[in-house]
C-alpha cells in the first residue's frame, strides 16, 4: 500500500474508533442522567474551570449555539452554575455545581479504568507515537481547512 492510500484509510478509521468510542462513553454514562453531549460540557468545565457559553463552543469545536443548547441541558439538571462574568457583562460564565463536579468526577473514574483495561494491549510507545500523529494530523488538517475557508 503506498503512503497516501495508508494515511487516507487512517483518516478514514477515525469515524469507526469515534463510533464505538461514543459508545463506550454512553455506556459507561450508567445510571447518571448524563447525555453524551452533557458529559462533554462537564469534561471541559472540569479540565478549564469556569468559562462562557462561546469558550466552551471554542473548547468542543462547534458552533455556539450548539453550545448554549448543550449547557442549558447542564443548566436545567444542576450540574452547572451561572456566574457574572467580570470581562463582559452580558455574557455569564458556567461553572461545574458540587453535583456536576461529583458527577463528572465518577464518570472519568470508571472511564480511566476501561482505558487501564485497553491500554494493556500496547506499549508506552506505541500509544505516545499515536497521540503524536494523531496531534499533527489534526494540526494539519486543521491548517488545510483555515486556507481554504
């Protein structure tokens, strides 16, 4: 197979590995009332703390008014709280709540242990040059999409 038919199959695995990885994540989701989508909201505000309906957009790479839908299903079941927002004043900031924060929490717990199972199949190595790759060809691709749009 010639280098540019093994990279466009690689690429091209990213759907399925999104798939089941998806999968995986709803399933792991259990008896939470968590969403896909909401869990994602809560991953964020637990790696960047508070932030605006737009930063998060910016965080998950879609557009902010998906965002805004996403945090008000956040909002609604009391994972997150509104805060003034001191560098704009229309604008709020969405913090985890103490039940998001423990929500969160629990969730990422169980999903490091499937990935403590999973990781058993590989070496170090092998997982740091996968994280590499996959960096640089989201950077590239990435770079592609901004001198075209």
């Amino acid at each position: 197979m010639k280098k540019n038919e093994l990279l466009h199959h690689i690429l091209w695995l990213s759907r399925p590995l999104m798939q089941r990885t998806e999968q995986l994540v709803r399933d792991g989701l259990g008896e939470t009332a968590l969403t896909v989508r909401m869990r994602a909201v809560l991953e964020v505000l637990a790696t960047s703390g508070p932030l605006s309906v737009p930063d998060i957009g910016r965080e998950l790479q879609i557009q902010r008014q998906y965002a805004q839908v996403m945090v008000n299903e956040v909002l609604s079941e009391g994972l997150a709280e509104r805060l003034p927002n001191p560098k704009h004043r229309s604008s709020v900031l969405i913090k985890l709540s103490q039940e998001g924060k423990a929500t969160i929490d629990g969730v990422l717990a169980r999903e490091l242990e499937v990935a403590e199972q999973l990781s058993k199949a590989f070496s170090l190595r092998d997982l740091q040059t996968v994280q590499e790759v996959m960096t640089q060809l989201i950077d590239k691709l990435g770079q592609n999409n901004q001198t075209k749009g």
